[in-house]
C-alpha cells in the first residue's frame, strides 16, 4: 500500500467535519488545512497565487501593449508648403548624399531614437516617410527651434495633441540638423526592415 493510499484510507473514516478541512488547492492538489495552518503554509500558498496572477495579469499587459504597438497609425495629411517657425527659411536639395546622410543616421540614432522609430508609433511619430509629408524647412525647424514650432506652427501643435507628448531636443547643432534631415530622405527611399 502506498503512503498517498493509506491516507486516502485515513480519510474516509474521518467525520465530515474534518474532511472538509481537507481543501482542494488552485493547483488541483488535496491539502489539509489544518496542517498548513500549523505550518504557516497558508500564506505561502497565498503567496503562490499572488505570483501567479501577477504574472498573468503581467503577460495580458505585455500582450495589450504589443498589440497597440503594430496598430496604424491614422495617414497624416501633407503639409509640403508650410515652412514652419524658426532659423531655418530655405534649404537647397541635391541627389541624396550617401556621407552626409550616414552622419545624420548617427546623430538620429543619440537624439531621436529614444522617442522615434521608423515605421511604427513610438513616443513620436514614425519617421520613415515625413520627407513626403513635411517640407525640409519644417523638419529642420522642428529640430531646432521644437517650442517654437509647437506653440506658433499649427501642424506641429496638433502633433502634441495626437501625441499627448512634447518633443524635446536640444542643443543640436544645424549642421547636424541638415544631416539628420539627409537620412531622413534616404530611409524615405528605403522599404522598411520586415
Ligand atoms: C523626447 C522625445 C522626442 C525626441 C528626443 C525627439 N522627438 Fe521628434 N517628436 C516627438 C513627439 C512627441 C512628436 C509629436 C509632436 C509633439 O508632440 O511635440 C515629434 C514630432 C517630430 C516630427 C514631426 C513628425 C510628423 O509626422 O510631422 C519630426 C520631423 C521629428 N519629431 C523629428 C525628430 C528628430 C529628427 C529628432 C532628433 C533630432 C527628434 N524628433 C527627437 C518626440 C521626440
């Protein structure tokens, strides 16, 4: 005979009363209460559970917050003629140049990426194509002179709403601007990475 069906034999005579101490755990395990009490297992079972539906309510979360990640962001309308507020008042565009637009590539990736990615919603918007959607100026001017254009530009002002966030950079120089504006339109030209 086994020891779990000895104590299986022990039970059924017991009065009901004490079976009924006899609990069936979240596990689906048969624990006595009694003797969990005495040892103080009570709390630890408590504790097992607390764990666990934390870690449930943790992965839904983590779930909900992928999900929101991959959904579209709404089509922004294109506003290539507004210019913006700000230094900047007109660039002159060549072809891509391929130096220039590998020094904005690192310049984005210290000043922007913390709050922008390229074709998904971050903290800001997705970046890939705002050459299509904003001047040169504009961009250039969103980066230098941010409050500025968040308090007189009317695009950039409903961005803060759309975002509920306010971009922040600061003390970048222009000619690191003009770089970052270079990769700006080469990834533009680029698919994204799947
Ligand atoms: C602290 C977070 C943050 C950082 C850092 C940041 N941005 Fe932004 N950016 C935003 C937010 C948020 C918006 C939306 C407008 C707003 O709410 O201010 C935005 C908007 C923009 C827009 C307008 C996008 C559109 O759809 O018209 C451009 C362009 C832009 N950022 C470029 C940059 C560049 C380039 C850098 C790095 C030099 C940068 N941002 C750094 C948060 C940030």
């Amino acid at each position: 005979m086994t020891n779990e069906q000895r104590e299986d034999d022990r039970l059924r005579h017991l009065p009901v009363s004490v079976r009924q101490n006899f609990q069936i755990n979240v596990l689906g395990e048969q624990v006595n209460m009694d003797s969990m009490r005495q040892y103080g297992l009570v709390r630890l079972a408590a504790a097992k559970a607390a764990l666990f539906t934390l870690l449930v309510v943790a992965a839904v979360a983590m779930t909900a917050w992928q999900v929101l990640a991959q959904l579209p962001t709404p089509p922004e309308t294109p506003s290539l003629e507004d210019k913006g507020v700000g230094p900047i008042k007109e660039v002159k565009l060549g072809a891509i140049d391929p130096q220039l637009a590998a020094k904005g590539e690192k310049v984005f990736a210290t000043h922007c990426s913390v709050c922008h990615r390229l074709d998904s919603r971050y903290v800001g918007p997705p970046l890939r194509n705002v050459t299509k959607l904003r001047s040169p100026e504009w961009i250039m001017n969103m980066i230098l002179n941010t409050n500025g254009m968040i308090m007189n530009d009317p695009v950039a002002r409903d961005l803060v709403g759309k975002y509920g966030s306010i971009m922040t950079v600061s003390g970048i120089p222009p000619d690191d601007a003009r770089a970052v504006l270079e990769y700006l339109r080469q990834v533009s030209e680029q698919q994204p990475k799947k």
